[in-house]
C-alpha cells in the first residue's frame, strides 16, 4: 500500500504540473496541490483501516 501510495502521488504530482503549466496558463502549483491531496488520501484511508482493528 506504501509502495502504491508513493507511486500514485508521484504520478499525479507530474501529471498535475504538466497540466497546469500548458493549459492553466503556467499554474505549475497545481501538481503539487494534487500531490499533497492524494497523499492525505492515503493517510486518511490507512488512518480508517487500522482504527477498525
């Protein structure tokens, strides 16, 4: 799940800035906007896993 987790926040952080600097008009933050949201979404959903044992 790490392993995924990392790979999904590096993937979505590129994509991200890439989208955001050739269409949003050099928005480059967008990436790591998108990076740190994915990774909170991880955290939250290994936080919801280990409290129902």
């Amino acid at each position: 799940m790490i392993i995924l987790a990392i790979l999904a926040t590096i993937i979505v952080g590129c994509i991200g800035a890439a989208f955001g600097h050739d269409l949003m008009n050099g928005f480059s933050e967008l990436g790591s906007i998108l990076a740190v949201a994915i990774m909170g979404g991880f955290i939250m959903i290994e936080n919801k896993r280990t409290n129902k044992k």
